[in-house]
C-alpha cells in the first residue's frame, strides 16, 4: 500500500513529533510511506512553549526520511506539499487531528488527495484541546468533513466521531505504547544517584512532561501534603506557567524538602533514569483525551496514578496498571497514594503490564490503519 502521511518529526519536540516517527517507521515496515514534515511548526506568539530544537543526541533521535515543505504562514509550502501527494498518487493520505490552527492546511492537502484519487484517513489525538471549549469542536466537526474515515484515541471521541461524520468508516483506536526508547537496564539507585536523589531511600513519585494547567500539578502537590507516606515528589520537565507560583505553593504546604524541580526539556536519552528512579508515576489530570507520558510509563514498567478522565481512564484500567482517582480531587489522590505504598501494589501491577503491552502495540494500531484502508476501497480487512 501507497501511503503519505503529515505530521511532526524530529527536530521539534514532544509526544506528537515522536508519535509521527513512530508511526511512520512502523508502517514503512510493510508499506511504501512518505512523511510531509514542517520547516517551521508555530509562531512564537501563538505557542507558549519553547520552540527551539529538540536538543535530544542525534544517536538518540527519532528520525525518519522525510520531506520537509509545510510552513503553516506561507500558503506556498502547502502548494508544494499538494504536488507531492499528487506526483506520489498514495492509495491514502494520513493527516493527524489535534488542534484547529492546522484546519486550512489539512482541508486543503485533503482536497489535494481527493484529486489524485486517494482516501483521507484522519488519526484524531484530540477534538478539543485541554483548556478548550465546546466552540473547538464545532470547528473540528466542520473541519473534518472533508475525512473518508476517522480513528480516534478514545471510546469518549468515537461516539463523538460517529454522530458527527454520519456514512464515513469511523473506527475506535487507541493511543500506542511509546516504545522506540532506549532502555539501558539502569538500575534504581543509579537513577536516583545520576537524578540527585543519591540519598533517598524512601518513596519517589514522578510528575513528567511540560507542566500545563490541565495537568493538574496542583492538585498533586496538595496531596503530598495530605499523604501519611513521606514520600518525595519529582517533577521533570519544562514549565508553560510559572515556575514561581508553584515554588510558593511548595512552601506555603510546607514541602520543601520532599519536592524537587527539574525544569528543563527531558532529552530522550536522559529519559529513562526518571522512569527508573520512581515509584509510581502520576497524571493528576484535570481534562485531556489521552497521555503520551503514560504510555511511556508502560514501556519503562512504572505504575501510574491517574485521574479518571478521557482516555486515561480506558487505558490505566484500575488493578492493572495503576489506580485511577476523581480529577481535581487531592484527598483522593493523596488515598490512592498511601494505599499504593502502604499495599505494596508496585510489583502486581508490573506483572499485569505485559499484557496491556501487547494490547496497546504499534502492531495492532498499523493493523486497525490497514482495516480501515481496505474497507475504503471496498475491500474486506484481513
């Protein structure tokens, strides 16, 4: 099968750009596939993150062959992106659904497809970004009409798909394991040691990934003050809010000594020591459809505490890889915690995560993408 699939790649960063590589190198196992990449992904004013490279090693990089063309403010880019798909003539085009701002360009690729004869697969991350309102998924909604078929991330957005691109394929997907990391076999006390937790010997929960208000950070470190277990909390990645509030909030609950800030963009191969340094993972979520941070908690083999929102809830599954709690709730997630450590659940939930491994594969994902491509073209799915 032909296939062009857009999206991020390395250099820029985070779960999206790794996803895009991840997919593109799994489907190119079977398949002819081209990737339509950014020069340039967002205006500096419009993304409150940092948006300079990935400073990740180049041995450590994802990265795949790719044609780098789109600059979302030069309609010409998307001009030239167009001529790719039309001299490549794929069988499909696989866009990716995450936020409006790209609306314009997918409609027009989209269109660009249409001409040549192939079907438009659209993987949805998301319909309505966290901190979004109803309004985002209106304009998702119109957006999207120009889709064949739709796979998306969660049981909550195929419902949503399905009322709303009546007569299209629209099939229930799942978020992958985040596995193309390298694992070294570094051991706990190597990884607190390299982390500047050389002299803990108590519990260490991990808080990972760009620090954003829907994360729900706040709620966690109530809950450490609200914990029986004195355990420590380690936060890794970079800040999208400020730093300072949250420092202040540390000393008003009096944690100072059990809490530790690393600000910083984690490089993919300084991710495993923190995966290997903890105890148990946590996603106190207050909205969001899916977690890439957890599905790297799943590789590494680290149990997680999640609240019950979105795809979280689908994925965590409560007694097989970790608990799951009411969002925006400190005195439930500080109870999930005690009865984690004081339970010792660690080591049954680790043995119960080979199996949601495997339900959770890239291979079962490529699968579903093949499924849906075949019935596009009136064909029965293997």
């Amino acid at each position: 099968m032909k296939l062009v699939v857009v999206g991020p790649t390395w250099p820029f960063r985070g779960g999206l750009a790794h996803y895009t590589t991840t997919l593109v190198s799994e489907l190119r196992r079977t398949h002819d596939v081209r990737l339509i990449t950014f020069i340039k992904q967002y205006p500096q004013w419009l993304f409150p993150g940092n948006v300079s490279p990935d400073p990740s090693s180049a041995e450590s990089a994802l990265q795949v062959d790719c044609d780098r063309t789109l600059i979302p403010w030069s309609p010409l880019t998307w001009l030239n992106a167009a001529k790719i798909i039309h001299e490549t003539k794929p069988d499909a085009l696989i866009l990716q659904w995450w936020t409006p701002f790209w609306a314009p360009i997918w409609r027009m690729l989209g269109a660009a497809a249409h001409r040549s004869g192939a079907k438009v697969v659209y993987i949805c991350h998301q319909f309505i970004e966290p901190d979004a309102g109803l309004g985002e998924w209106l304009v998702a909604r119109e957006s999207l009409k120009g889709g064949d078929a739709f796979i998306t991330h969660t049981e909550e957005e195929f419902v949503m798909a399905k009322r709303a691109f009546i007569g299209r394929v629209v099939k229930s997907g799942f978020l992958p394991i985040y596995d193309s990391f390298h694992k070294t076999g570094i051991t706990r006390a190597q990884a607190r040691q390299q982390l500047g937790l050389a002299d803990e010997a108590g519990p260490v929960i991990l808080f990972f990934g760009f620090v954003r208000r829907y994360k729900g950070l706040r709620f966690l470190l109530e809950a450490m003050a609200q914990m029986q277990v004195s355990a420590k909390l380690l936060i890794a990645g970079e800040f999208w809010e400020e730093e300072n509030d949250y420092r202040a909030m540390i000393e008003r609950l009096g944690l100072q000594d059990r809490v530790l800030i690393h600000n910083r963009y984690v490089t993919n191969e300084e991710i495993e020591p923190y995966f290997a340094a903890a105890d148990i993972l946590a996603l106190p979520y207050i909205n969001g459809s899916q977690s890439a941070i957890n599905m790297l908690g799943l590789h590494y083999g680290l149990p997680v505490v999640a609240s019950d929102v979105g795809g979280l809830a689908e994925t965590v599954m409560t007694g097989e890889m970790g608990l799951l709690v009411p969002p925006s709730n400190s005195a439930a997630l500080a109870h999930a915690l005690d009865s984690y450590f004081q339970n010792n659940l660690g080591d049954g939930f680790r043995r119960s995560m080979s199996a949601r491994r495997e339900q959770l594969s890239w291979s079962r994902l490529i699968k579903l993408i093949e499924d849906v491509c075949a019935e596009l073209k009136g064909a029965s799915p293997t």
